[in-house]
C-alpha cells in the first residue's frame, strides 16, 4: 500500500519537503523489522510531473507494520513524519494498490509461515531450513528403524534461544504436524485475502484489506 505523507520537512540542504511517498521496505523476517524507504519531493506537483527526489528517509518499524505503514510512521512518537497526514495518490490506478497490497499482504504471509513454533518441546525455528531438517530426521530414523526394529533413535536439535532438547521419532513426527498445520493455515488465510482483494472493487476497499491480527479471524 503506498499513500502519501503530508508534512514539512527540512532537507538538509534547507529546502522544505511536503510531499513523502513509501517506496520500498527491506523485511528482516528473523529480527521482525522492516526498514521503509520513504521517497520525498517539495509538493505534490513536484512527484505528479516526476521530479528529481529531494530527500530519501529510512525508517526502521516493526515487520506486522508494513502493511499500514504510512499510518505507522505518522504515528510514531518522536518520528520524522509524526502528525503527518496520509492522502490519496494522485497517481494511483486501482490494479496499482491491488498489486501492492497483494505484494505487502505476502510479506506478512511468509513472516507467520516462518517465525519460531511453538511446540510441546519448546519453541523451535519455523522457517522452511527448520521444516527440512525435520523432515531428513524422521527419514533417517525411518531408516534406522527399519534397519533395527528394537531401537528408538533420537536427535538433538536446536531451539529458537539455542538451548538443546532431545527428540525421538514420535516427537519429531508431532513436530512435523505442527509445522504442516502452521503452513497450511496461513496459506488459508492468504488465499482468502487475496479473493477479497480481486474482489474490491475501489482503491478504498483494497486498501481496507489487511492480515488479520488473529490467524483464526
């Protein structure tokens, strides 16, 4: 989603700014954080008839943010764009914020699919490496297993604050369903959104369109 910012900045060359447009956010997935790159001009004639940029910020926020970010930053105590106003773009065509909001809505998507995971076990990494790694041990015990069926192989695998926990194959397998599970549901909930989002039928309802705080809602 890509609103611009109305509020009076100094460059610092002095020139005044007005007119603050997020561009991009570079997403830290393992910290949470994403970094907004926030394009600014002097006023709104000046981005409308593409003018040189007159400043680039960056601003650190957190990654569940990206999809309001503009409301965000204008929120942010202390924040360069604090009490700023978000307006429309006056460039923006409907499939344009469709495209953005779909590309901001994904982000969110892969950060849930990939967070650590609660389990019975601890909280383990949930990332698709974390997903894999379980998977090529529950082959190799499978394969253990069927070489001895007396024994009940186990492995030592890493929690997300790098204490150890020991699994066997049981274990492994329930942590596998989990993660499947996991997977599964943020997908559902994705797809959903991304029928809303083909759907609206105007700039406001798209953008209206964000990831539900609660996975279940």
């Amino acid at each position: 989603m890509t609103l611009p910012i109305l509020k009076t900045i100094t460059a610092a060359s002095g020139v005044p700014l007005n007119y603050h447009v997020v561009q991009s956010a570079d997403i830290n997935f393992t910290a949470g954080k994403a970094v907004v790159r926030v394009n600014a001009w002097a006023h709104q004639e000046a981005y409308d008839r593409g003018a040189p940029l007159g400043h680039v910020e960056f601003v650190s926020i957190d990654l569940m943010d990206v999809v309001r970010a503009e409301a965000t930053l204008i929120t942010q105590a202390n924040g360069l764009f604090e009490g700023g106003t978000v307006v429309p773009d006056s460039k923006d065509s409907l499939e344009a914020v469709r495209t953005r909001q779909w590309a901001s809505l994904k982000a969110t998507r892969d950060f849930f699919i990939n967070a650590p995971l609660e389990t019975p076990y601890g909280v383990l990494d949930g990332d698709r490496a974390a997903r894999e790694a379980v998977a090529q041990a529950l082959a190799l015990m499978g394969e253990q297993i069927r070489l001895d069926a007396t024994v009940n192989p186990s492995l030592e695998f890493t929690r997300a604050d790098n204490s150890v926990v020991s699994l066997n194959r049981a274990q492994l397998s329930e942590i596998a369903l989990l993660m499947g599970q996991r997977v599964q549901e943020v997908r559902a909930v994705a797809t959903g959104l991304r029928q809303q989002l083909e759907q609206a039928g105007s700039i406001e309802a798209v953008q209206g369109i964000v990831w539900p705080m609660d996975l279940d809602s």
